[in-house]
C-alpha cells in the first residue's frame, strides 16, 4: 500500500509531539539491562496481603468478573469506595452515582482532563508533576500553566512547599481547572490545612474546577496528615477526586483506580471512560473490594513500615552526600546532586546503573523548564529493607 503518509505529514499528534517513551520506562528498562538495583519507577519489590491475593484468585475461580464488569465498576467496589471515604474522611458519596472504578489512576486523569477541558483552557498543575499530567491536558487541548513547588528549609529539614501567592498569581479568565496532588508525587510535599484552605477559596471565588489525585493518601508521615480537598467548604461540588488501589495495597499490576464526584462530574467522566477502556481489571475489583475493608490497623502498618524505609535509605542517601529532602508522605525521595560535584541529574542517571548498579530518575523530566529540576534525583524507597541498604552501600562508592 502507497500514499498512506506523507514525510512532510508527522505520524503522532502535533500536541503529543513533546511526549515520547516514558522515562520510567527508559529507566527500568536499563536497570533490567545492566542487573542494577531499581529504585527509579514506583513499584514495590513485595505484593500486598496475602488474603487480597487469594480474594482475586476466588473470584477468577467463581468466574466473577472473567466478562466484562459493569461500566462504572462492580457494585461490590464502588460501595466499598463510598464506604472508605465515609469511614476516613465523613465524605458521603452515592456509590451508584457519585462513584466511578477506573483502569489505574492514570486513566481517571486522562478522562476528567479529556471530559473538562475544551481546547485553549489552562490548567494549573503543580510542578514538578507526574508525567501524564502534561499528557493528558495536551490531549484535551489544554494549556498547562506550572505552579513550582521549590526546596525550603523549616526546622532544620530542607522540604518542598507552594507558594499561595504564585498560585493566586497564575488564575487568569482563561483558567478552567486546577489539578493538585497531595501527597505529591515526586517531592514528597503533603499540602497543608492552611495550603488547602487558600486552594478552596481561590477554586470557590474563580469558580474553577478541581481534579485532585490523591492516590497516596494513606502513605503520610511525622506530623502530616491527609485532607482531602473535597471536605472543604464549596469543594464537594466542584471537585473529582481519584483514588487508586496500586500505592496501598502494593498491587500495582491490578490497575485498579475510581473517581468520586458529584453526579454531574462522574458523569462527564465516565463518558469519555467508556471510549478509553471501557471497563477493566474484572476479579481485581472485587478483590480491592474486600482490600477496602481491610481495619486500620493494616493502613497504619503500611504507614509504619514505610516510614521506617524512608528513614533507611534517607539516611544511606545522605552518607553517600547527597542532599536529601524530607518527604512527607508518598514513597519517593528528592535529592539534589550538586553536593557530588555533579549538575546534569539526566546525565548522572544514565550513568549511575554503570557507576554503581543503582537506577534513579531524573526529576528534570517533571518540570516544564528542565533547567528548574536540573540537579534533582528521586528515588523509590516502596523495595525491601534489604534492598535499600544494598542500594545505599553502592551508592556510597560514588564518593569514596
């Protein structure tokens, strides 16, 4: 067949252009390549409790969900969904209309940015942000506008925080939509009281809408604590909120996400959903069904056991001479190189599965403007003790 494309004519959509092989994938594929330590893409190195395991063997035995599930999701799990925000954070939502199970939270945010956005509309993401932010707006025809989150130091622990005045600054009469993550997802940053409070009244006086990935909800630590936007006043309105089973439950694979909204959102959603993957993940939801109701005491066992990584390869980043900021909450770590002598973290990345078996990612490719993040180097702490004490040992010859 000839004439089907032109040389003159680019095969991917203009407003993808920027977007190519993610960097996860680049980086997991060289840790694969040269048996290195992956500490670089966010998966956890164990699966999660046994008995959910065994949940979605029972259903794929019971032939429960081996067929096309419900498009807005197994009735089981978007009542287990309601009954989750209702139990941790007095959010009341209708699992029948004001619940919608996704493939993973990555799809739930392509769909609300492809449901909510009309061509020309900015969207304020905060920066440095996950990479299918800038994706999913620009394949709604969006126009990102970064808020940066930047290093300070308070009490002694060098952390990332929002400057409210830059936000403010940034609301034009073309602003649609804000797209806030808290536990924030690569620095660590978990948004404050006084943080959300300003980011409620400026979506409620602007009349803006809110997407608000909060998928590491149940991993923060010290003194923080997790508000979901939703519960402030004028947010349960004008905000979706997405969820995911990967981070709490370590079952990543499943790709097991859901919104929560008003009707009207969940319904501009899940028409764009059904065009995307139609439905998804069958047995697994009826597995994080029965994860949902797991007691607290598993949530605050996952919380402790996280903490403690952190602190472990914390500690083992700084020996090694880096500087490290302290993440509230998630299971990544920013760091910046330039105490190594080194300034280029893309080039250091590559190098550093050759110079000392260990993979991370270069924060640049978060940023808008590269030269922002350009020394900044995250790293995933979700692996096994072991592991990270192994990973930190290697990182140590960097300097010795």
């Amino acid at each position: 067949m000839t004439g089907m494309t032109s040389s003159a004519r680019p095969l991917l959509n203009r407003r993808l252009a920027e977007f190519g092989t993610t960097i996860f994938a680049e980086m997991s594929a060289l840790a694969a390549r040269t048996g290195a330590i992956n500490l670089g893409q966010g998966f956890p190195d164990t699966d999660g409790p046994e008995e959910i395991r065994e949940a979605a063997v029972r259903a794929l035995r019971e032939g429960r969900g081996n067929q096309y599930p419900p498009g807005p999701g197994i009735p089981e799990l978007r009542a287990a969904v309601a009954a989750h925000q209702q139990r941790r954070y007095g959010l009341s939502f209708d699992p029948d209309t004001e619940v919608l199970v996704t493939a993973g939270a990555t799809e739930a945010i392509a769909a609300a940015l492809l449901a909510l956005l009309e061509p020309g509309d900015e969207v304020i993401a905060l920066e440095p942000y996950y990479d299918s932010y800038a994706a999913g707006i620009a394949m709604a025809g969006g126009t990102r506008v970064p808020v940066t989150l930047r290093p300070h130091t308070d009490g002694g622990a060098a952390a990332f925080r929002l400057d409210l005045d830059e936000l403010r600054a940034a609301v034009t009469d073309r602003t649609r939509l804000l797209l806030i993550n808290t536990p924030h997802n690569p620095t660590g940053t978990v948004l404050t009281r006084e943080e959300l409070t300003a980011i409620a009244e400026l979506a409620v006086e602007r009349d803006l809408l809110v997407v608000t990935d909060e998928v590491y909800e149940h991993l923060v630590f010290d003194d923080a604590a997790h508000l979901p936007l939703a519960t402030f006043p004028g947010m349960r309105e004008r905000t979706v909120t997405i969820g995911s089973a990967g981070k709490t439950f370590s079952f990543t694979g499943w790709k097991v996400g859901w919104v929560t909204a008003a009707p009207e959102l969940v319904g501009a959603v899940r028409s764009v959903k059904q065009f995307l993957t139609y439905v998804a993940s069958g047995p697994f939801q009826y597995a994080v069904a029965e994860a949902l109701s797991l007691p607290d005491t598993y949530f605050d066992a996952l919380r402790a056991d996280m903490l403690a990584k952190r602190d472990l390869l914390g500690d083992g980043l700084r020996s090694a001479g880096f500087e490290v900021y302290q993440p509230q909450g998630t299971y990544f770590i920013t760091t910046d190189i330039t105490p190594l002598g080194e300034k280029d973290a893309h080039a250091f990345c590559r190098a550093l599965p050759e110079r000392c078996g260990v993979v991370a990612i270069p924060n640049s490719v978060f940023y808008d403007d590269p030269d922002a993040g350009r020394s900044q180097v995250r790293f995933a702490f979700c692996k096994r003790d072991d592991v990270l004490t192994e990973a930190a040992g290697r990182l140590r010859r960097l300097t010795s």
